[in-house]
C-alpha cells in the first residue's frame, strides 16, 4: 500500500460497541472526521485514581483515533450542576452541598476542583479535549429539550419538576437496550413510591427539578425556579457539539446506567433518532483486588500517590510509571493496583524509555542485509499497530513494543548489527516505536525534568536549612510556604532528611 494511505485504511480500527456487545469495524460517520464524547468529572472534590484512570484510558483511544489520521472533536464535559448525591432524582446538588460545608459560592467549588482536575490531566500528560463544556454554560438548550421532550409527548410537568416518562418511552422504543435491562426487571428492582414522589412510575427520571427554596444553584423556566436534571447535559452537549448522530460516546462502565440508558432515551424523545453508533465502556479500578473507596481506606488521592504518603504504598509512584501500568491492561479490563503490579510497571517504562534512548543513538547505514531480522522487525512493527486497531489493545501492542526493545538492545549491545535492516525498515522501526511510545501511550520521559526539579530543590532544601539554623523562622516559614503555593510539598523525615513532593 503507498505511504500516502492514512493508516486507519492500512490498519482498521475494530471497536467494541457496547450497545451491540459486539467487536465492530468502525465506521465514522464521515471519515476522516470523527465525533468523540467522554462523560467528564463531577467537580465537587479533588480528582481520585479512579477517574484518573478513565480518563487516560479514553487519552490512549483518542491518541490512536489521531494516530491513525483522524481528525477528531473531542469533547469532555464539566459537570458543575444537577449531579445530586444520591445519583438519581434524591438528595442534595453536589457541588451545593460542598458549597455549604465549606462556605463557598458554588462556582468557587467549581473553580478549584476544576483547575486541580486540570492540573491533574497534565501531570499524567493527557491532552485536552477539543471543546470542555460546562452545564451550567447550557442551561438554555437544556430549557429548550425538555420543552421539546414534553411536546413529544415524553415528559410531564409536576409541580415545578419535569420527569421523563420511562414506561411511555418504552412502548413507543425499547429502553435499557445499553444495559440490557428490560423495563418489567427494573420495575421489580425498583421501590414503590412513597407517595411523597411526584412522579407517575418509580422508573421516570427528572430531567428538570424545582429548586427548593434553600436551593442555590437555581435558573428560571417555563415551570418556575428550577436546574437540570443530571443525565440531560451530556445528551444537549454532546450533540449541540458533534451532531445528533454522532460516532463515539465514552465513560466508565458505572455510567452505563441510568446515566447512558437515560441519554439515549432522551435523545430519541427529543430528535428522533439514536444518539450514539458506538458506545464504549472503561472498566474499574481496583486495589489489592477491592473496590476503591474511601470508607475503606483504599483510595488514593494523585499526589498521595506520587509521594507514597498512604499505608497501602510501599514507595511513591511517578505519572508516567502509573500511566503505563493503566496501558498495561485492556481498557475493558478490570486493573488491580498493587505495589507488585506498579513496580512491575516502573520496570517496563523504564526498559521502554532505556530502549528509545538507545534507538536515537543508533545510526544506520546500509550493510548486508539480514533478511530474518528484517522480517522479524517489519512483522513486530505491524504487530504493534494490529493490536492497537484491534479494539485499542494496548497490553498486546506493549508486548510487541517489547519484542522491538530486544532488538534495539541487541543493536545497541552490537549483538545484532543494525546495518543488516533496510533503510525503511529502519524508519518504520523508528516511526512506530517512538510515535507509539509518545504519541499513542503519552510516555514521555521523566528523567531529565525531574533532575533538573531535583537539582533546584536540593538547593531550596539547603537554604531552608541553613535559615532554620540561623533560627531565622520568618525565612523557613516562607520558603515553605511559598513553595505550597507552587504546589511543592516539603517533609520533614526522621533523622533530618527533608523531601519534596509535588501537588
Ligand atoms: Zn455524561
């Protein structure tokens, strides 16, 4: 095939569809553009391991997706309204509640968590989203769904809140088609109302509430004072942004139901056709084989992480070694985190990061050709990006990138002679080992930053020393706190050693 293939043509991509539960050729809707929506974070608290890893799962699939010469939209949204604590239609807004505790405007609540979200999206090198729209900046096109979902005959007003009607829905469209759930199951699953609820089936969802009086997150509707409910954010932004088809809607696997359920009826209700051609699920984190979760004392905050400030830590971990572990499984797979598995990781990055550098050193002039070790390094090259096209398997294309660093080694160590490939055999080797390495799995190499970060500290570290000598506390109080700031933490260890962390 000439070079000029895009490379989704030479390689094509096979998703996993969850909607059919079936492996897909993937078929944009039109090619080479390609519509992306990741349902993003709840901005009420700091961003756990969690989310981290669902986001960089979906960093890896939109990495290929642009690998592979689409041009994609890529959208990830802001959830700063409507997401109340007890995950449905009960309890309070979570960011209002977080804006009580601690006596902030909701939108400063919003503020902070987003910008740490951010920062924690760099730190373990995940690129932006094309567009990050909020719901609070949507609340109109919202107003404006839930009008449409009540003239279609969808929805229903009750004092102040709109619900959607489920059962009704059901009889003209099958719902629980993503997740399987037939309408009769959940009925048996689900309390029966209390008599208290507005609502005409326990099986309906608000897609607008009224806002109770101590309420503070509160806009104007056609049914009085109210907010959005949850699941209709990502339906208006996602297609306001990537249309009312669009090619692939992402998350992780709890958002399956009701929150996707619950997108793609309301889309129906309201445009008529389904939302999504492909649906795609991220699996969860585990540690030491258990759910992560705070009340067991196994969730881990990034920076906790990065200093190994947890009981469950044995060392600190660094964002490139905790993004390859994540590359290390399947995103549909369930990854434990375990000291064990980490420090297995911080090998493999490593042994890739040693085997790109000895790469750059080598350089190739053109000898007796080898012909086996040629075809050996076409084939592992092919391997490589065959895995990837095959549903985004990452731990395969890893396992080939490892067979490519044995031969790299074995350049480098003069075992094996590098002249004895062909010229384009040497640039595919260099094009897809690095671009996979760097541009699909993002690692990039931590060394020579974190020397120079080390270099800087050792000197703060010095000089705060000396000042606490001196006893001059004014100038050690504001070293530290100055670095605070910065989003540098020092410590204090046994024995007069300090240490440094990052935020
Ligand atoms: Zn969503």
């Amino acid at each position: 095939m000439s070079t000029n293939t895009p490379l989704y043509q030479q390689y094509p991509l096979h998703i996993t569809n969850t909607l059919t539960a079936t492996k897909q050729l993937f078929t944009p809707i039109k090619p080479p553009f390609v519509g992306l929506y990741v349902c993003g974070p709840t901005v009420y608290s700091d961003v756990h391991l969690g989310n981290v890893s669902t986001f960089t799962k979906f960093d890896f699939i939109y990495r290929y997706l642009v690998f592979l010469g689409y041009k994609v939209r890529y959208v990830r949204n802001i959830t700063d309204v409507g997401h109340l604590v007890g995950d449905i239609d009960e309890g309070e807004d979570k960011i209002a509640k977080k804006a009580r505790l601690e006596q902030l405007e909701p939108m400063e609540v919003v503020q902070r968590y987003t910008n740490g979200f951010h920062n924690v999206m760099k730190q373990f090198n995940n690129i932006e989203p094309s567009i990050e729209p909020t719901a609070t900046g949507h609340i109109l096109e919202q107003i404006e769904w839930v009008q449409k979902i009540i003239d279609n005959g969808f929805a229903y007003e009750v004092n102040g809140s709109v619900y959607f009607d489920v059962p009704k829905y059901d009889a003209a469209h099958p719902y629980g088609e993503l997740s399987g759930r037939k309408i009769d199951e959940l009925r048996n699953a689900t309390r029966e109302l209390d008599g208290q609820s507005d609502k005409r089936s326990p099986l309906d969802f608000a897609i607008w509430k009224k806002a109770e009086p101590q309420h503070i997150m509160r806009w104007n509707s056609p049914w009085g004072e109210g907010f959005p409910g949850w699941h209709l954010e990502c339906s208006v932004m996602s297609t306001k942004y990537l249309g009312e088809t669009f090619d692939i809607h992402g998350g992780g696997m709890d958002l399956k139901f009701p929150h996707h359920e619950s997108e793609i009826a309301q889309a129906v209700a309201c445009c008529g056709s389904a939302p999504v051609n492909y649906w795609m699920h991220t699996n969860m984190l585990t540690v030491n084989g258990t759910k992560m979760s705070k009340s067991l004392n196994n969730s881990f905050l990034p920076h906790e992480l990065f200093a190994g400030d947890h009981e469950l830590l044995e060392k600190g971990y660094s964002p490139m070694t905790v993004r390859f572990f994540f590359a290390l499984s399947h995103y549909s797979s369930q990854v434990d985190f375990s000291n064990e598995a980490l420090q297995g990781a911080e090998k493999g990055y490593k042994r890739l990061m040693n085997a790109q550098e000895a790469l750059a050193s080598l350089s190739h002039k053109q000898g007796a050709l080898n012909e086996i070790l040629e075809a050996e390094i076409q084939q592992h090259c092919k391997d490589v990006l065959s895995h990837l096209s095959d549903d985004f398997n990452t731990p395969r294309a890893i396992a080939s990138l490892f067979s490519l660093c044995t031969k790299i080694n074995d350049f480098k160590a003069g075992n094996a002679d590098v002249g004895g490939i062909s010229n384009s055999t040497f640039e595919q080797l260099q094009f897809t080992f690095n671009g996979v390495i760097n541009d699909v799995l993002g690692l990039q190499s931590e060394a020579q930053q974190s020397n120079h970060l080390d270099d800087v500290m050792a000197l703060v570290i010095e000089l705060r020393k000396q000042a606490r000598a001196d006893k001059n506390w004014a100038m050690s109080d504001q070293i530290r706190d100055q670095l605070t700031a910065a989003g540098i933490q020092l410590k204090d260890e046994k024995g007069g050693l300090t240490t440094y962390s990052l935020d």
